[in-house]
C-alpha cells in the first residue's frame, strides 16, 4: 500500500487527515463541528486555541496509521512538529481525534478531547508542553488526562532520537527482541514459543503466539513509541510483541506489546502465555488493544485466568 504525500502546512497551521472514507467521500462524523470556532474554507479555527488547523482530504489516505505518517513528508519540504489524524475513533465518537509527533519520536500517538484540540495544539507549538508530556499524562485509553485510569506500565519518555531499520512486512505478528543481555533466557523463550505451536491440541481459549521472530541486534534497546514508524505499511500487522530486558527478569515471560492503531507507541505489558490470545483478539476485532492495558493500582483481568 503506498499513500501519497501530505501537503505542506503553511506558518501557523496543522494538517488534519481524514483517515475514514465512504463512497469516496471523507467521514468526518461530528468532529469538524465539534472542535470548530470557525472555518474558514478548509482552515478550522478549534475552539480555545490559535493554531489553524488545515483539514485535508483525499481517498488514498483510508486507513492511514499514525505509524505510517512520517514517511509522507514531501521530500525537501519542512517537517511539521506534528499531525493531526481524523480517524475511525475519532469519527464514530470513540475517541478524541490523534495527535501523532513528527519531532522527536516520530509516529507514535496520543488522543485528545475534541474540546481541548485547540489549546493543546498552542501550547505544544508555543513549546509550552512537550509531546513526552502528552505521553506521560495519557490513560489507559491513550486520551491525554483522560479519565480512564492510569496505565500501571506507562509509556517510556526521554527516549533516545536513533535510527532503527524498517521491521519486516507481514500480516500477522512480529515478536522481535530488544535485550541481548541473557542468551539463554532468550533461547529459553523461542523454546516455549515453538513447543506451544507445536502442541498435538492447540488451547482455542488461550492459543499460543504465532509471530516471526525477529532476532538482530540493530533494534537493541528500541523503545516501544518508535515502533510504529518502522511498521511497513504495504500490510496490516497484527501487533509488535517486544522481548526485552523485563521479558528475562520478570517471572512470567512478560513481552512488551505495542499499539499501531488505536494510540501507536503505547505499550500494554502481559504474560508471555497470553500475548497468542491478544493477537487473536485484535485480529478478529474481538477487543481493542485498551483492554490490555493493565490499570495502575488494580489487578488485571488475566491474573484471574492463572
């Protein structure tokens, strides 16, 4: 899949992306009026803010990822310090619309509140908040001070600017590590990996994870918020299980795993024995990756399937 190239924003404004479309029309639900003061052709003045906002359309951007918009930079041009994505959650009502950072881990997300856009959007390009600022203070939904409890793993900030290789394209999951500290504890993991996919009676319950390893020391010690960008977008990929240094210490295998639709970059940390069910989950549209995110201060739903 290849989408065409975002325009150029002019001084004072931010692209919103329409990522949903019907009939070949763009479906914006309610948001336009939602966050709108006033508009002014296809400018939009949010509500409590003087950012401009410049809305953009065009059917080769449905189904567009947070992940997939650092790469849509025209060549040469200036990079914007972020992008606003109108997407499915946003546009059916679920969700506030996704800020995606262009500037310092480009391609990972937070939601915010409609009715906030416009002085959250001031205040990060008035460099009165960070986009790590954002990422610290989301909830378990990915909405930036939402009210949906905070995560008990939160997403890493101050990480390192570095570049990483593009992962490898599949349509279904990728289990790639990031410590290259114990080797038998990782050779361990493949081996419980491979005899639960090679079980006479797979559990259709709790199935087992069956991901492409990824095993190469350039993506050692990557971070899950520049995960995203490094996503081939020619396939949908179910997730991004991480095998890092909390993998090999904790005492349930516990894999990092990494949104790339509903908040790219937010991780969700869970027993190695039901990463398989989560991707199953995603899959089939069953449950949506905040349903993994466990709650600071509260027990998880899984402990009570041990």
């Amino acid at each position: 899949m290849t989408f065409p190239v975002l325009p150029a924003p002019a001084d004072g404004e931010v692209l919103m992306v329409c990522t949903r479309y019907r009939d070949g029309k763009a479906f914006w639900g309610s948001l336009l009026n939602e966050i709108g003061e006033r508009r002014d052709g296809d400018v939009l003045v949010p509500e409590g803010g003087r950012i401009r906002l410049r809305v953009v359309e065009n059917t080769g951007w449905d189904s567009l990822l947070g992940g997939n918009v650092p790469a849509l930079v025209p060549a040469g041009g200036r990079t914007p310090p972020v992008v606003v994505l109108a997407d499915g959650s946003s546009a059916y009502g679920g969700g506030g619309p996704l800020l995606v950072d262009m500037a310092v881990l480009p391609g990972r997300g937070v939601r915010v509140w409609r009715s906030r856009l416009g002085g959250v959007l001031t205040a990060l390009l008035g460099g009165e908040l960070a986009f790590d600022h954002l990422v610290q203070d989301m909830d378990v939904s990915g909405v930036y001070q939402g009210g949906d409890g905070r995560p008990a793993f939160p997403a890493p900030v101050g990480t390192p600017q570095r570049a990483f290789p593009a992962l490898p394209s599949t349509s279904g999951a990728l289990l790639v590590r990031t410590s290259f500290d114990d080797e038998e504890a990782w050779q361990a993991l493949l081996t419980e990996l491979g005899a639960a996919n090679e079980a006479d009676e797979i559990d259709v319950e709790n199935p087992p994870l069956n991901a492409q390893v990824v095993d190469d020391r350039a993506f050692e010690g990557m971070q899950p918020g520049q995960v995203p960008a490094l996503v081939p977008p020619k396939k949908q990929t179910t997730l991004v299980a991480l095998a890092d240094t909390r993998t090999f210490t904790g005492p349930e295998l516990p894999l990092t795993v990494v949104d790339l639709c509903d908040t790219p970059g937010q991780p969700a940390v869970l027993p190695f024995r039901l990463v398989g069910s989560m991707a199953c989950n995603l899959e089939l549209a069953n449950m949506d990756f905040r349903d993994f995110v466990a709650r600071a201060g509260t027990r998880p739903w899984w402990e009570d399937l041990a």
